[in-house]
C-alpha cells in the first residue's frame, strides 16, 4: 500500500509556541534593562548635557537661561488671553466648567514637546560629528538630552495650566494626580522616537524636511483646537474621513489621556491609557535597538 507523504508545516508543539511567544517580551525587557544601565551610568553627563542644551541659545543675554522658564510661561499667558477673550472656541463641556483655553493647552502642550523633541532629535547627532568621531564618547547620551531638555516648556506650561485653573475656577480635578504618570509614558515614547529618528537622521539628511511637513499635517488631524464631540461637518462621508483620522493619528493616543487628567477630570478614552502604556514601552525599546544597530556606523557616514 503507498502512503503518500504530507509536505505542509508541522504546526509547533505547544511549549514551544509558548516561547515563542515569551521571547519578544523578555528581549524587549532586556534591551530597557540595558537602556536603564546607561542612564545610571552616563547620569552626571547627562544632567550637564541636558543643562548645555537649554542654555547655548541664550549664551550672552541678560537673563541666560532663565528664559527657558519665561518663555513658555509668556506663552502660556498671551494664549490664555487670546483664546479667553479674543477666539473664544467652542469647548466641550465637563463637570468642572473649565474653558477652551485649559481644553486647548492640556492638549497643546503635549504636542508641542513631542513634536518639538522629534524634530529636533533627527539632526541631534550630526550636528555633533566631533563627539561621534570620539570613541569614549556615549552617543546614546545625544538624543536623550534632546529629549530632556524638550520637555521643559512643558513642564513649565502644566504649571501654568494648573494654577489657571485653580485660581479661575477654584479646583481641579483629582485626575491631576495622574499627570507624572502620563509624563513617564511620554519621556518613554519620545525617548524611542528620538533615537530612532536620530540615528536614521545620519544617512537620510531630507528627514526632519519630511517630518516637519507631516507634523504641519498632523496638528490638525489632531484633536488639539478642538474636541471628538465639538468637530462636525454637514457631509457625512467627510465626517467619517474625519472620524478615522482622528481614530488612527497615533498622536492622539498621546493627547486624548492630557486632555482627560487635566481637563475632563475623568478617563474619557481608557484604550487610549492602555495603548499609550504599551507603545511606549515597545517604543522606547525599538528606538534603543535602532539606535545601537546603527551607532557603529555613525562615523563613516559624517
């Protein structure tokens, strides 16, 4: 009797599929491991180098690098006026009577350091060719001093956001306490980003040209000037083009839990907590992975 044979694939026996499916998580848990270590290793230069980027641009002036502190809080203070008396935009309402300009800046600032910190990290390495021709120098300390010094005027403008509204109208919500949590998430997030696109940034010169373009883009399809429930339009296959933007723009799931702990005062979107939780983490570990694939390279490419 001929028996024929059977050339498909044998399907993996289970404990085997099991580490297979266990091996992504615990390289990913190494990689973090060994980001972590070069953090506490490099912490001294980091600090100073992070110090450096905030205060080169005002090298010279009377106030020197206090102006880091002022300038987002003047900011902060000609958007209030602006958008409380001047464009009064419409607000979606919550339990705390909170205005657009708090609606508007819990999202904005956000934003503003996330893309800020991308743009800024794609030429942080080439801007320093002299460092990366120096074979002790740790290039990873690059991009995350970029990313440090980035959120800074964010930092500045959440306190002015929270004074605002407690001293207008007297309260916050108890979701403020969330806000370090949401900051973690995001140094993580823009901290993968950052080394990805600084090290990609060595060999393809025209990235933070396209990059800035698709940012331009972004910020509207972004639920910043404006609220998921406040934005209609008459057409109904518009509002679906609408409706999908704002669903798949990865940003939002960074903006959407800002606007909830600082504005809503309750967790409107928690996928989007929960989604933030975990691209952060595999971010930061492919930006890390990206960054030490590439950093060998770094030399013969300035």
């Amino acid at each position: 009797m001929e028996t024929t044979r059977d050339n498909s694939t044998p399907a993996p026996p289970p404990a085997a599929l099991w580490r297979t499916l266990a091996r992504q998580p615990l390289a990913t848990a190494h990689v973090l491991r060994d980001l972590w270590r070069d953090v506490v290793r490099y912490r001294q230069l980091l600090v100073e180098m992070t110090w450096r980027e905030l205060a080169d641009p005002f090298a010279g002036s009377m106030l020197g690098v206090t102006w880091s502190v002022l300038h987002p809080l003047l900011m902060m203070a000609v958007y209030a006026a602006v958008f409380s008396i001047i464009f009064r935009g419409q607000s979606e309402e919550n339990i705390h009577g909170f205005d657009f300009t708090v609606q508007m800046m819990s999202a904005y600032l956000p934003w503003m350091a996330f893309s800020h910190g991308v743009l800024s990290g794609c030429s942080v390495v080439r801007n320093k060719a002299n460092l990366v021709k120096q074979v002790v120098f740790p290039l990873e300390v690059l991009p995350l001093k970029t990313v440090l010094a980035c959120l800074l005027p964010q930092v500045v403008g959440t306190a002015f956001v929270f004074f605002y509204s407690l001293i207008r109208f007297g309260a916050v919500p108890w979701t403020w306490t969330l806000w370090p949590l949401l900051l973690l998430f995001e140094v993580m997030l823009l901290g993968g980003v950052v080394m990805a696109v600084s090290a990609i940034g060595v060999y393809l010169r025209d990235l933070r040209d396209v990059l800035q373009v698709l940012f331009m883009i972004l910020f509207y399809a972004t639920p910043i000037l404006y609220t998921e429930n406040t934005l209609h339009h008459g057409n109904p296959n518009v509002q679906r083009i609408i409706d999908g933007l704002l669903t798949f723009n990865p940003v939002s799931v960074l903006v959407r839990p800002f606007r909830d702990a600082c504005y809503f005062g309750e967790i409107r979107y928690p996928w989007a907590w929960a989604l933030l939780a975990v691209i952060s983490v595999l971010t930061l570990a492919f930006g890390y992975r990206v960054f030490r694939k590439l950093k060998p390279y770094f030399g013969n490419a300035l």
